[in-house]
C-alpha cells in the first residue's frame, strides 16, 4: 500500500504543486496530510484562531481534494486547521463543501471528527480519583490550572480515522491527532502490522523533512508491506537517504527512539536502514509496544492577558556593556507605575542569548548591536499598552553613570508600540484514563457533491 504526503503541516506554508504532481502520477493508494501542531504555541487553541492563513490552506485543501478524487481514492487530514479544535474542523468541513460546489465533484463521504473534551469531564475524572498525568515536567493536573483552560483538545490515535473508513468515508477531516496516527491509521486498517504501520507514519508526517537536500513542502511517497517501510522523495533534486531518514525518526523528541501514541509505544530503537534505489530508503525492524491502560494525551491553553510588543536598537558600546541596568531602570518606572503584581513584562535581547536564553552555551561579549523585544502584559488592553510603552521608552531615559550625552542610547526601531494577539499558556499537558478509544472522539459522516 502507498500513501504520498505533500505537506507536514497543511496550511502552514503552500504546498509545492510540482513535486505534488509527481507524487499523484505515483497513483497512489491515499493521500495524507496533518495540519496542526503544538509547535505554534498556544495562542490559537486558548484564542480558537489559525495561525495559517486561510487561503493557504484552502489551496492545500484544494490540491489535495483534486488529486484524490481524480485518482478515486481516500484523503485523510489530521489536527485540522492548526489545532484540531471544533471550530477549525468545521471550517475545514466547511472548505471541502465549498470547493465540491465550485468544481462540481461527483458525490462521495465525507467524514469528519472531533476532539475537544468538555472541561467538566475532566474535572469529573479528578474527583472521581483518576490521576491526569502530567507529561514532561508537568505535574498531575490541578482543579486550579484546569479552571484557568480556556479549551482542551485531547489527541486522537488511529482509532477515530478507522472507525470513518469503516464507514466508508472518502474524504476525512480530523480534529487534534498524533501526526503519525493520520498514516498508520490507513495501513493498520487494511491489515498491516502496528510496528510498520506506526514507522509509516512516523516518517511520512512532515513529507520532505525526512529527505534531502533540505527543502520544506515537497511531495514524499511511502509504501508498506508486511515486513518493511519504504520512503520515496518525489521532488527530482531530492533523495530520501539512510542518513536523511533515520535523522527524522530521531526529530521532535527527547528519546530519539520512541514515539508514543495513544495505545502504545514505536520502539525504533532496532530500525535498520538500507539504501535500496537512489531515492528510497527501505526501514525494518520496527517493533510496537501496547501501553498497559489506553490513555489519551491532553493539550489545553489559558489565556494570561491582553498584549503590547515594542522594539528597541542599541548601537552604542557603552550603553550594550549595561544592557541590564537598562533594562533595570526601564522595569522600575513600570514599577513605579502600576506596583509589583498584576501584569507581566518581558524582555528579549537578540545579539546576547536572545534564542536559547540561559541555556545558549556560548558565553561570549554581545554582539556590536542589539535588539530588545519588549512585551507588556495585563488584563486590559489599555493597561498591557502603557505598561508596554513605559518599559520600551524608559530604556531611552536610563540614566548610566558614564553619559555625557542627553540623546540616550537607544533607538527605537518602531516610534509606537504594537498590539499583539492575546498572550495564552500551556495549562494542560496531561494524559487522561479512558475505557474505550473512542471515548472522547466524535464521528460523523456526511454526503458532499
């Protein structure tokens, strides 16, 4: 069985139609793409907004749809519309409709899925004594921090996207999945083995990742039998290599042999890669490992405030050498303002441990310049953007001892400071118990065309 998989994250930047094309010429037996991540943060699952814009992934969609009609076989689409929140499924719904209006598409299934899970459900849980596991270095979830969720989504395995093509769907539409689960789930439902069928998926969702040369967005093709995994790039300038492949199974975890889905664990810890044709390489030796309890990741945001961003420039050396007392004088004026409590203001200083902060291991002198975001904070708006503008524009005031001057040392590389989306937090990141794998997931099927 093949699946190919154009993009890594649907909507998140176009898919690269020429190598998409190679890949449906392939005739394959899906065609499979996941289109949300907790990469994004949590802004759009506290806020239930897209980060992507709509018309990227309605062109994705469109694409995609085109594609697997013409070739008669399933489309599958995983976490849609960023986090696989309610809403965003429904706009997806939405857009399958509307592009079988415009080309006139002959009628098919449409199956779609939910995965958000009522606070109160959880809360239930809790007091009825089930542990909601934190992951990380999250601790079990309290009522406090799930008080403070604005929404949770739980994140389904294969099990929602079989029971759909059980029921005959053409086209699904997945609320907040695992990534692999959205390509396992085909290959585990025509009978595949989990061990392969999850390294498909593993190494299938996020399509040219798992080739190189580097290059986002590009078409991959997957193929699996009983025995092994084969992945072939489909761009005409990319190969999918031993070192290509294996690097991927080792992306996005702390162990880099273990990928854990809800039902069990991928153990690749004995996958042997072999070059089998320029562009292929072939996997074996996957093995999967079922969990002793079925348990469901949960991901849930809050949000903390409204949001103001500034930006201050510093050329001059002196006042780069006391960056920090800067800084300090800025924070006290906001201080003096409005208290110790009751908003947050932050700073990041681009040229000195701007991207890594105190884990970055080189310790060197900042660079010959620096830029310093700033954010401010509350409540309300009005308050986030005085608390933002006090700690920008202080900086211009900061009085160091060794200036002469009365031009100050900063400068601003926007005069006003800017409204941004409202600041959220990770509050849930937790596993929840349950009796049936379905439990927390909704299906339904529908006529479209």
């Amino acid at each position: 069985m093949t699946i190919i998989c154009p993009n890594g994250h649907l909507g998140f930047a176009p898919i690269r139609v020429e190598s998409f094309k190679l890949g449906v010429a392939a005739k394959p037996d899906y065609v499979a793409a996941d289109s949300g991540s907790d990469d994004v943060g949590p802004i759009p699952l506290g806020s239930d907004t897209s980060t992507s814009p709509l018309a990227w992934q309605t062109h994705d969609l469109e694409q995609m749809l085109l594609a697997s009609r013409s070739l008669g076989v399933p489309m599958i689409i995983g976490s849609s519309g960023d986090t696989g929140s309610n809403s965003r499924v429904d706009l997806y719904v939405k857009i399958i409709r509307e592009l079988a209006a415009k080309h006139r598409l002959k009628r098919f299934k449409l199956g779609y899925f939910y995965s958000e899970v009522d606070k109160e459900r959880v809360r239930r849980a809790m007091r009825a004594g089930d542990r909601v596991i934190g992951l990380d270095a999250h601790k079990d979830l309290r009522e406090s921090e799930l008080d403070a969720t604005e929404r949770i989504v739980a994140m389904a395995g294969v099990h929602p996207f079989i029971e759909l093509l059980k029921q005959g769907a053409d086209v699904i539409i997945g609320g907040r999945s695992s990534d692999s689960c959205v390509f396992a789930a085909p290959a585990i439902h025509h009978g595949f083995p989990e061990a392969e069928s999850y390294y498909l998926g593993k190494v299938l969702e996020c399509a040219s990742f798992c080739a190189e040369p580097y290059g986002g967005k590009e078409t991959v093709l997957g193929e699996i039998t009983a025995t092994d995994v084969k992945v072939t790039a489909m761009h005409p300038d990319q190969r999918c290599t031993v070192a290509s492949v294996s690097g991927h199974a080792m992306y996005e975890r702390s162990n880099p042999y273990f990928e854990h889905v809800a039902g069990g664990t991928l153990d690749m810890s004995e996958c042997r890669y072999e070059q089998v044709a320029e562009k292929t390489t072939r996997i074996t030796g996957a093995r999967f490992k079922p969990a002793p309890e079925f348990r469901v990741k949960l991901e849930g945001a809050g949000k903390v405030g409204e949001r103001y961003v500034g930006m201050v420039g510093i050329r001059d050396p002196y006042t780069i050498a006391n960056v920090d007392k800067v800084i300090a004088w800025a924070r006290d004026k906001v201080r003096e303002r409005f208290g110790e409590q009751g908003y947050e203001l932050h700073y990041t200083v681009y040229g000195r441990n701007g991207v890594m902060g105190e884990l970055e291991p080189l310790k060197h002198k900042p660079a010959h310049e620096l830029c310093i975001l700033v954010q401010g904070v509350a409540p309300g708006a009005e308050m986030a953007e005085e608390v933002c503008m006090t700690g920008t524009r202080q900086m211009f005031y900061a009085r160091l001892p060794d200036v002469k001057g009365s031009a100050g040392g900063v400068a601003f590389a926007i005069d006003e400071v800017l409204r941004a989306s409202p600041a959220h937090r990770w509050t849930v990141n937790h596993t929840l118990r349950c009796e049936h794998p379905m439990e927390l997931f909704k299906t339904r099927v529908v006529d479209v065309g």
